[in-house]
C-alpha cells in the first residue's frame, strides 16, 4: 500500500507546529506551489580549484560554472571543521561541531539534535536525502525517504555482477592518503554518482506537485581516486598546473604533528589531480542531469538549488592530497552557490567571509522559515539576494584527533583557528602556534608566529580566537542551548524514523 506524505505525516503522531495546516492545504490540487522546493547538493573533499567558476585552470565543469552564473557565487566560505562527520553535522544543524560534541568521525552529534530536513518536513515538505551524510540515523532525522548505505549501493552492484565499490586494494603506501590513484573499472553509468543521481530524479518525478525537500550526497571528489571511462582520461597529468613546491624547510617551522608526513613526488601529484579532476567532471555531469529534469518538470523557477561542499583537499599544496588534519585554506576554503530565479539575481558574486554553519539558517530564511534559537550560525539570505548585508569579520575551525567518548581520558591533540581577511593563526594543544600573512603568503607555506614583526597581530589574534572558543562553547542561555539531554526530543526523532517510505 502507498503511503501519501498526509498520511505519513498524520501518522508519525508528532504535535509538531505547521504538519498538519501544511498537509490539509495539499490536499487540494494547486497550480503553483505554496512552498518552493529545496535541492541542497553536497560534495565531499572538493576543493574550489576543482570549479572553473572558482578559478580552476584545468578542471572542466561546465554544470556547476553555470549554476553560478545563473545565480550567486560565495567566494569566501569557509568550513568549521576539515573532516566529514563533524562539519556535515555543523551543516545540518548550524551548529559548532564542537558544541554537538561532535569532534572526529567516531563521534556522530546526538539524536537530540534536529537537523535540516527535520524542519521542512515539519513544515509539509516531503523530504528525501540519497547518497553520503556520514551520520547515523538518517531517518530518524527527519528524511521520509533515504538511501545513504553503501550496503545498498553494493547490492545494487551485485544485480550487475559487481563485487564492490571499490574493488581495487589500495596504493603502495609510498602514496599516503590517496588511496587508490587510477581508472575505475565500473562503468560510469553504475558509479555512485549516477546511483545518487537516478534515486534523485525518481524521487522528483514522484513529488513534482507538491514541496519537496531533496539532498543529494556526492562521495567524490573523495578518495579513492579513481575516476570511471572516459573522466580521467580528459586531462593530460604533464599539462595540469600544479601548486608551489613546498620546502623542507618551510616544513620545519610547523607543528611536529605535521612535519613527518611523506611528500608525494610531481609524478604522483599529476597522476593523482588527473584522477581527482575526472571525479569532479563525472559528478558536474551528474548534476547537469538533476538540473535539465527539474526543468523538464516545469520546476525551476520553483526551486531553490544550493551547492557546496563538506570540505576541501590539499590538492598538491604542502605537496600532499588529502585533508590530513589541518587547518589550512586548501581544506577550510569550500564551494558554495545558490540559484532560485526571479528570487537569487543571476552573475552575483559575494566576497563577505560566511561558515558553514550558516547554511541552515540562510536556507531556511530564504523559504520563510523560522530560525530556531539553537542555532548558532546566521542567516546569509540578504546576501544571497542582493539585498546587501554583512558578513564575518573572522572565520574559525578547529581539528582534533584521538577524541572520543570511549577514549576522552586518553591523550590528544587538537588545532584551533580564527581566519580574517589577511591573516591566519592556528594554535594547538601542544602550546605550538602558525600564523600566515595570507596578502603575502596565499598558499600558507611560511609560519611568521615567531617573527617580533608579527607580535602584535598575533596577540590580537589569540585574544579573537580565545573569545570565540569560550562563547561558542556558552549553551547555558536562551539561544544555542544544548539540546543533547532532551528526551522529549529523542523520542520525537525516533517515532518519525518508524514511520514507513512515502513511496
């Protein structure tokens, strides 16, 4: 028996406010929507020198550099935290990853903790999420419809006569965090992209007269880097520009934390973006896809797309693929576009410094929806729509490793940072600091923290950064408060994530 999105919402049996107004107006046909829908498209790993809109001087995707033209580009956003679980959760909350306690991947934010499509689907929307979130749960966060295991991708596969998504053993070590660095032996019309893609059209085509919220979960540009026929072999690996050389000796003045890692050689470096540029060009025809059938459904001028990313890659600056924990631009720095016609001015560009964290707000400011008080990020909507406004005077993240709930007593370490428009300080735990003059020194190779010519800022800097960290970890009053504990709230998530499939 099919499940309409009325009955699925009257019978998960959540007093929740707007549910029931938002399902007794769509019982009646309408021409035009009361509510536009929402497509939120997220990559994972993707620096924005894997965008041409960003500058990219290799890489080929036109999809993506139109979606910018046709609506507004961010040139200056940053994420919270360089690594998957923690800064997904500060997207789909507008949280501090650190303030959901959410430190590494291990440690997925508490089910107390309502996430985005929780929100639409309280207000009517019928919301679905295909693809990678990378915390558990999906469900009960608020998606009618989900598809988010890997299990459930290699199954498919299997249909097909597959074995696995990633059939082949990884690279000599010689290689650390890449990976696999090759062609892909599944056919591109089978990858995980195309996979992620059809379940998004389909769950289009059943919702197209009523709101729809759907987020679609790209794992690529991700390692392992391994590009399906015909994508890597676009580009030639001898004529693709590669960033500066890093030093050793600029490697001595950072943290020892960092200046044992392995380099990877020209040779490996090329071998490596030739597959990472094919990945971001299979994923940008992808979207391509999704965007011509929201148009063959008569939607675009209803819907609202927005794309960015969870976090960057070093993409050969430090002379490294990978995030590898640290706090530099080539990871902090993400992609992030919107485009909503006759509501977004299409050819924007917004410099003003904007997080991760404001993408909930800003999404929901821009359909009408209230902010909730626990959030911590702040709505960008004016920004996007050209109404002006303002940004943030400084940026901040952090990173930590070996910290847990299981191993909280045990040794770690951790980085902390506070980005402005000319400089970075980057402290850690083991007392070491970085700062990067960012006007001079773009790629961030040359640590300036012990130079007396830059005592003053630094000083200023470490007062900023200290303030941030202590306020953003305040969830004692009205806004932001914690709502890990809330049990009422547990219960409510996991009756939702009862209920059946709307399909």
């Amino acid at each position: 028996m099919t499940m309409t999105r009325r009955d699925f919402l009257g019978s998960s049996g959540l007093a929740l406010s707007g549910v029931a107004a938002a399902a007794k107006a769509q019982a009646a046909p309408m021409k035009k929507r009361s509510r536009p829908n929402v497509i939120f498209i997220l990559t994972d790993q993707h620096n924005v020198r894997g965008l041409g809109c960003y500058g990219g001087p290799d890489v080929h995707t036109p999809v993506l550099d139109g979606l910018a033209r046709d609506g507004v580009r961010f040139d200056q956003a940053y994420c919270q935290v360089p690594v998957c679980v923690p800064n997904r959760s500060g997207i789909f909350t507008g949280r501090y990853p650190q303030a959901l306690g959410t430190y590494t991947n291990s440690c997925p934010p508490s089910l107390a903790e309502t996430m985005l499509p929780w929100y639409f689907a309280q207000e009517g929307y019928v919301t679905g999420g295909f693809g990678k979130t990378h915390f558990s749960h999906n469900r009960e966060r608020g998606f009618m419809e989900t598809d988010i295991s890997f299990q459930n991708y290699n199954a498919f596969l299997a249909t097909k006569g597959i074995d696995s998504a990633f059939p082949n053993p990884p690279t000599p070590k010689q290689w650390p965090f890449c990976g696999f660095v090759g062609d892909s032996p599944i056919p591109a019309n089978l990858s995980h992209a195309n996979w992620v893609t059809d379940n998004g059209i389909d769950f289009m085509r059943r919702h197209d007269e009523e709101p729809f919220f759907l987020y679609l979960g790209y794992y690529g540009p991700h390692p392992p880097y391994q590009a399906p026929r015909p994508y890597a072999e676009r580009y030639d690996a001898a004529a693709l520009t590669l960033p500066p050389r890093y030093t050793m000796a600029q490697q001595q003045k950072r943290p020892m934390a960092v200046r044992g890692f392995q380099h990877l050689t020209e040779e490996q470096l090329r071998a490596t973006l030739r597959q990472y540029y094919g990945l971001c060009t299979h994923i940008d025809e992808n979207i391509g896809r999704v965007l011509a059938e929201l148009n063959v459904l008569g939607l675009e001028d209803d819907t609202l797309v927005v794309f960015s990313s969870d976090h960057g890659n070093h993409l050969g600056s430090y002379n490294r693929f990978g995030k590898t924990w640290t706090l530099h631009d080539s990871c902090l720095h993400v992609p992030l576009m919107m485009r909503w016609p006759g509501r977004i001015p299409a050819g924007q560009t917004v410099d003003a410094m904007v997080q991760s964290i404001d993408l909930l707000p800003t999404m929901l400011d821009l359909v009408s929806m209230e902010i909730p008080d626990t959030v911590q990020g702040a709505s960008r909507a004016s920004l996007a729509t050209g109404r002006g406004g303002d940004g943030r005077e400084a940026v901040f993240a952090g990173t930590w490793s070996k910290f847990t709930p299981a191993d909280a007593g045990k040794t770690a370490w951790g980085q902390q940072c506070i980005r402005t428009r000319t400089h970075k300080l980057i402290t850690w735990t083991t007392g070491e600091e970085e700062l990067y003059d960012l006007v001079a020194d773009p790629w961030e190779y040359d640590n300036i923290a012990d130079t007396p010519e830059a005592a003053e800022v630094r000083a200023q800097l470490q007062r900023d950064l200290l303030t941030w960290w202590l306020t953003s970890q305040d969830t004692v009053g009205a806004k932001h408060k914690a709502p890990t504990a809330d049990k009422a709230a547990i219960e409510q998530h996991l009756a939702f994530g009862k209920r059946g499939k709307v399909r």
